[in-house]
C-alpha cells in the first residue's frame, strides 16, 4: 500500500495550492479519505475528510479556504487551498482509513509553507 503526496512548496500569504494523494494497492472507493496537517511543536491535526459517498467535512479553520475532493477513477484525493495563510504552515499527509474500522494508511507527508 502506498499513499503518495504531492503538490506542497512555498507560497506567498493569500496565494494557492493544491495537493493530490495518489493511492495504490488499496480499493480506494472504500476508504474514507483525509488530510491532516502538523506544525513543528504541535499534535496532527484534522484539515478535512471525504467519505466513500463523498460527504466532506472540514476543520473550522480552513473552511471556507479549503476543498477536498476525490477521484475514484484515478485513485486519487485532492486539497485545493486557497487564501493561504502563514498559520496554514504544516506537513500535510495524506490518510486512508477503512470504511467502518479504525485501520488504515498514511503518506509520507508534504511541507508547505505560507510565507512572504
């Protein structure tokens, strides 16, 4: 199983990027699929989640901002962000998680990092 993150870097404050997460050697239709995001001294932090049926959720802090969406044909989930801000700074990984359970897969994270 490999979950593989791409699309992190440097932005500017108010800028855009978007991540994907390409899933292999799992059904990804029935994952329910997340992004989660870690600044250095601080705990993993939920940034948004869709589900097999395709119901997002998001933190307060980024809706608004952010857009989670999935593609089950390229096995693929993706995080449009938008109106960056430095607080946004974090490692975001990618996670897969079993419809019903509580087992499941992360990636390897990508940096990105809001700043001027």
């Amino acid at each position: 199983v490999q979950l593989v993150e791409s699309g992190g870097g440097l932005v500017q404050p108010g800028g855009s990027l978007r991540l994907s997460c390409a899933a292999s050697g799992i059904r990804f239709s029935l994952y329910r699929m997340g992004w989660y995001r870690q600044a250095p001294g601080n705990e993993r932090e939920l940034v948004a989640v869709v589900t097999s049926g395709g119901i997002t959720n998001y933190a307060d802090s980024v809706k608004g901002r952010f857009t989670i969406s999935r593609d089950n044909a390229k096995n693929t989930v993706y995080l449009q962000m938008n109106s960056l801000k430095p607080e946004d700074t974090a490692v975001y990984y990618c996670n897969a998680l079993y419809v019903g359970t509580s087992f499941g897969y992360w990636g390897q994270g990508t940096q990105v990092t809001v700043s001027s």
